[in-house]
C-alpha cells in the first residue's frame, strides 16, 4: 500500500510539473505587455504629507498613510469636464484638489472635489521639451532649435528665435553626459527661466540615411568625435517681467562643459559646475542671475583620471547659503556640506560605498535621506543621515533593491530581491515603522523555470566580482551544459543586482529552460556602484581589466562539473558589443562564437564627452586607442562573430560595424552581420522579438565544440 502511495505521489508531482506553461522567448521579450512581471501599484506617487495615490480598475484611488481610502476618481469624473478622454490621463503632479496633466497640446490641472478644469495651458502642438512651473503658471517647451514659453494668456512667446540651426536652445547639451537630462531651469518664484544653450557649429555633421522616404534621404547630425571639434555651451537667463535674457559671462571657446545647475533658494544666483574640456578638473562657480557676472568660485576638484559632477546642490531646508554637494574624490560618491561663500563646513558622511542620490529631508529639517548601496553594492538602501551629528539610520531593512519616494516624515518605499517579486510599505521615517501597501505574487508560478543564483568571485588583484548564475528548469549536475555569457562592462550600468531574478531579463530563463544552457553574468571592473578605484581601472585603456575579469568568470565556469567548458558563446549591446568582440578577436579559443550588438570597434569614432573622460583623445593616447582598436586583431578570429547595427544609430553610429567590416573583406576574414533598418541604438517594440530569435538562433547554430578555422588565404 505505501508502495502505491509513493507512486501515486510522484505521478503527481510529475504531471504537476507537466502542466507548467512553457516561457516562451515571444513572452519573454515582450513580458511586460504580458503581465509576466511583478505588478505594482500603478502611477503611485505622493498627494500630500500623509495622503497618496495609485492607479486602480480605470480609477485613481487617495489613501492615507493608515491606509484609508480619501477618495476615487473614475475616468467618468474626469470625461465630464473633458469628454474627448479615452483613457486615465498621467498625472504630472497632484496636489490636495488638483490633478495636473496633459491632453493633446494642453496642460490641465483638474479640481477633482467637483470634476471641473481649474486651468489650463495651451501650448504648441509639436512642443517637445515641456517643463511646467507652478510658480510661473507657465510651460517651457521647445520647437526645433528654439525655446518658447505658454501661459494662460499665450501659447508661444519666444524666448530665442535662431534661423541658424546651429544654435539649439532648451534642450539637453553635452550629449547628456554629467547627470545633464533637461536644458530648462525654472527659479523658485518663476520668475526667471534658465536655459541651455548650445552651438554646433564647428561639429562636424554625421550622415545617417532615412529610407521611408522615395528615395531615401539624407538625415544629418550633429556628432563631435573624439578629438575632434565639440559644441560651444551658453546658459542664459530670460526675466518673462521685461521679456530680456541675459547670459552667464562665460567663455566656452576652449570648449569646456557647464554642468550641474543650480538655483539658489532666493532666486538670486545660479550656481555651475565648469569642467574642462579634458575633464581631470572643474571649479563650482557662483554667477548673478541679474547680470550674468560670475561672483565667486565656491572650491574646485581635480583628478588625473577623471572628474564628473552628476548632482545638482541640495539646499538645505530654510537655508540660502548652506547646500549639499555630492563628490567622489575620497573614493566613494559621499556628502559634503558647503556655503555660498565658498567655504567648506564639513563632510556629512565617509561611506565606504556609493550614495546614489538625495531624496530630500524630514519635517523637521534635521535629517537628509538618502539612496546609497550600503555594504552590499548589489543592493539599493534608503538611509537616514543626521545633519548634526552624521549619525546614520537605515530606514530599508530588507536584503534587495529599495526606491523609495520621500514627503514629509513618510516614504513610500518599493522593494524586490531575488526571490521577492514586489513589496510596497509606507514606512514613517521618525520610528522605523513599517505599514504594507501591496505584496505581488509570483508572476511566473505557473511557468516552467529554472533558478538564479548569485557568485562572488575576485579579480586578479583581489576584488571582489559579483555574478549571476541562471540554470535552467530541471537542471541536472550530472549533465554538461553549454555556456552564454552576457555582459556589458562598461561604466554607468550594473547588470547583477539583488532585486526580481537578479536584475536578469525573461529571455535568459526562458533560454536557459528552452535549450539546456546556463547562462552567466558578471560585473567586471569599470562597471557602477562600486567607488571611483573600481571604475576609474579603465583610463586610457578600455576594455583591458574587463577582458581580465570576464576571464576570471570563465574560469569559474570551466571549474563547475556541469559546464561544457568547449562550448561557450558570449553576447553583449553597446559596450558589450565592444567587449564581445574584443574577446572573441583578442582571446580567441574561448567562445565558439559571439553576438556584438550596436559594438564600439574604434574609439577614435564615439563622442567627446563619454570617449574623451575615458580615453583621453586620439592625439593624447595613440597606444590606447590603438590597442582597444578591434581591426587590428581580426587575424586572430577563431569561431564565428556577428555584427549587429541599427541603421540609424545616433549613439554607436553605423560606421563602427562598417569600418570593421570593410577591414574584415580586405584581410579575407568572414564576418557575419545584420543591420535593423531605421532603429537606433536598440531594437525596440515588437522588433526586439525578431532580434532576440536572431541572437540566439545563432548562439545555438554555432556554439559548437568544433572551432572554425582562420580562412584559408
């Protein structure tokens, strides 16, 4: 009898297992239409101090912090004062009786006590750039290579009317390089408006070719390339009392950067990072929003590797003078307290790992909190800091990955690791305590799945490396497994980090399962959140201490029993691209073949402001860009590399693969490539499903034991 209860028991199991679904790699791909991954609270964001919102059944829902429902507005209260509204519009701001959003080539702000329009700002259709102050009453927005402005009573006063298309007003400059993601600057009383401007004249233009017009056309764009002419930056200051704009009295002719700016609390000063063209210095200037003159400069920093201010000053609350500078020249990204006459009071916190950003202070001014990594650098914490003392409280408890969105004495705090979809908690900030808004379940219980597991390794020179493991469903110790490693590698990304599958996107267990492969991933040096030493390896030599801590992963892959160590294929984007083919083409043997997407294969070809930080320029580093160039080992190729470009790529621009390509014809080497006409750097949308079939359907082709041999000529 026991007999045949065990039996019927593993049957059971068996058909259990049987009936999970199969993670497609369609699904995979395109899993977030599909609900393959942990749902949230939508749109959840701050009310006031103690109320918030989220999106819920075609209903915005108002809770407070006792998680009370304050009150739900329907899609239907919204339709009877706007009845052209199809769907919940996105709020850009709510306020205790507003909803302020935009609809058509209108910004609304919409009384939802009684289902009125309070106002409401019309600006130009094409408007691109929109930036809203609630002081002003206005939008700031951009129409080509100008900057306009609409408030209730006009949709477009111009601030700059250029006819030279050279001259790009509003918008982002320095390739949005130093932390620079907008180009509009509202003063605290909305009075004045700061602005960006730029002019690429002696930038040379960069042919990129449209084919969806009869016949294809030329689309030119500004690309300044290393070692070659850069754009000339401006900040200007426009009064919308006596409708005048003054400029910043800066000298840019050695084209240094303007970065990082700054209102002061009272309106009365701008503050600006200056970074010299050869970014190893900057000074913090102080200029007069009245007249453009530069008043002081606040203190400097200088580095024989590199500088890169990212953060904007933090004014501390009810303080014009006293303000928060993030820096890393101890090492690590830390707090340092600074006045508006330049002297330096002291440095809040000596972390030994990376404060990622300021969310802002308590009630009570007294704390600043924080997003910092803490100890574990693949983990994101919240962190309470007294102004004071320095003392530090971590108010995020929990092993994983933390965003947290702070007002008043409260956070709403969003939380995953590896085996924790979603948790949303309110925690109060003053006593720790911790109330559940949403736990998410498993969105893939009913998929077949295999596991993801983290490693430690070390660099040569004893660093610790943090990797990811993904084995597939029903994984067998006793099998060999074929490898596909994935990286990136370069700075400003991390790929492996203590949230939802390890930070790993669906397609890589869902190939895992699909074809028996591992799949692994490893932060090599010069890669985020580990402290200026850590990245900073890379200077002057790309691609040279990434190679060397790849290999430190394929080592440990080739000393787990259940690795094929003879068939092992590598694939990586952008950077990753540059680091796939170097590794095929400078260590060859190792990868039966390679997948190079959007690849760096010369340096002398990207942009100044990332290129020349790294690298310094072509004249300055010859050997360095010589070595990292990828031409000059395409003898080497054992197995098979395939290039892969968007046709008009605007980041890694097309003639990277087609210079390597033309080099490869010429010395006889076969290369393989595919260019996705009309996309950019990536393959977005439905497309990227095609992308990913192709990627893989070649790792699986030829990730052979047997190596292709070098041509024959």
């Amino acid at each position: 009898m026991k007999k045949i209860l065990l039996i019927l028991c593993i049957l059971s199991l068996f058909q259990g297992y049987a009936q999970q679904k199969e993670l497609t790699l369609n699904d995979a791909v395109l899993g977030n239409y599909k609900g393959l991954y942990p749902k949230s609270l939508s749109s959840l964001k701050w009310v006031t101090t103690n109320t918030y919102m989220y999106a819920e059944n075609n209903s915005y829902v108002i809770k407070n912090t006792q998680n009370s429902v304050i009150k739900t507005i329907a899609l239907t209260d919204f339709q009877k004062a706007i009845p052209s509204l199809k769907r919940l519009p996105r709020i850009s701001k709510a306020t205790s009786s507003l909803f302020v959003f935009v609809h058509h080539n209108e910004q609304i702000h919409f009384n939802y006590h009684n289902n009125t329009i309070n106002k409401k700002i019309v600006f130009e259709t094409n408007a691109t750039n929109n930036d809203y102050s609630d002081k002003a009453n206005a939008i700031a927005y951009t129409l080509d290579n100008n900057l306009y402005i609409a408030n209730a009573e006009n949709s477009k006063i111009a601030v700059t009317t250029f006819t030279n298309k050279n001259i790009v007003a509003g918008q982002a400059i320095a390739r949005y390089e130093f932390g620079i993601s907008k180009g509009t600057f509202w003063s605290p009383k909305g009075d004045h408006l700061a602005f960006y401007q730029k002019d690429e004249t002696h930038v040379t233009e960069y042919p990129l070719v449209n084919i969806n017009t009869y016949p294809a056309s030329l689309k030119n764009i500004k690309y300044p390339m290393a070692g070659q002419k850069s754009e000339l930056a401006k900040i200007g200051i426009y009064n919308l009392k006596n409708k005048q704009t003054v400029y910043l009295n800066i000298d840019t002719s050695d084209e240094h950067y303007l970065t990082n700016l700054s209102w002061t609390p009272d309106g009365k000063y701008l503050l600006v990072a200056e970074v010299n063209r050869a970014q190893n210095h900057y000074d913090y200037n102080m200029y007069n929003a009245s007249t453009g003159q530069k008043v002081r400069t606040l203190f400097s920093e200088s580095n024989e590797r590199w500088v890169e201010p990212e953060n904007d000053a933090v004014f501390l609350p009810n303080s014009t003078t006293e303000f928060i500078w993030l820096s890393e020249k101890d090492g690590f990204k830390n707090l340092y307290l600074y006045s508006t006459s330049g002297k330096f009071i002291k440095q809040l916190t000596k972390f030994d790992f990376v404060v990622k950003s300021i969310l802002g202070f308590d009630t009570a001014g007294k704390n600043v909190i924080v997003s910092a990594t803490g100890k574990n650098p693949i983990e994101t914490h919240t962190l309470k800091i007294n102004l004071k003392s320095s003392k530090t409280t971590y108010l995020t408890s929990a092993a994983g990955t933390h965003n947290s969105q702070l007002k008043g004495n409260y956070l709403i705090d969003s939380f995953s690791s590896l085996n924790t979809p979603k948790n949303i908690n309110i925690i109060n900030i003053k006593n720790g305590n911790k109330k559940a808004l949403y736990k998410a379940s498993n969105p893939l219980k009913e998929y077949q799945i295999g596991s993801t597991e983290f490693v430690t390794l070390q660099s040569n020179d004893g660093t610790d490396l943090y990797g990811r493991i993904i084995k597939p469903a029903n994984f067998n110790p006793e099998k060999k497994y074929p490898v596909l490693v994935y990286l990136y590698g370069g700075t400003h990304v991390q790929l492996v980090t203590n949230s939802w599958m390890g930070g790993a996107p669906l397609w890589m267990t869902s190939f895992a399962t699909a074809h028996d492969y591992i799949v692994f991933t490893i932060d090599n040096r010069g890669s985020a959140n580990r402290g200026f030493a850590f990245e900073s390896i890379v200077h002057r030599n790309l691609g040279d201490a990434a190679m060397e801590d790849q290999l430190v992963g394929v080592e440990y892959l080739k000393s787990l029993p259940y690795v094929n160590s003879n068939r092992m294929a590598v694939h990586g984007w952008s950077y990753g691209g540059f680091l796939t083919s170097s590794l095929m083409l400078r260590h060859p043997g190792i990868f039966t073949s390679g997948v190079a997407g959007g690849p760096v294969t010369d340096w002398k070809y990207y942009e100044v402001m990332y290129g020349e930080r790294y690298m310094d320029t072509p004249q300055e580093n010859p050997e360095g860009y010589k070595k990292s160039r990828l031409g000059n080992y395409l003898e080497n190729l054992e197995g098979k590399l395939f290039l892969i470009h968007g046709s008009i790529d605007p980041t890694v621009v097309p003639q990277h693969s087609m210079s390597l390509l033309k080099e490869a014809v010429d010395k006889g080497v076969q290369l393989d490539f595919f260019t996705y006409p009309m996309h950019e750097h990536n393959v977005r949308g439905k497309d990227r499903v095609e992308l990913m079939e192709k990627v893989l359907d070649y790792i699986l082709l030829h990730n052979k034991t047997s190596k292709v041999k070098k041509p024959l000529s």
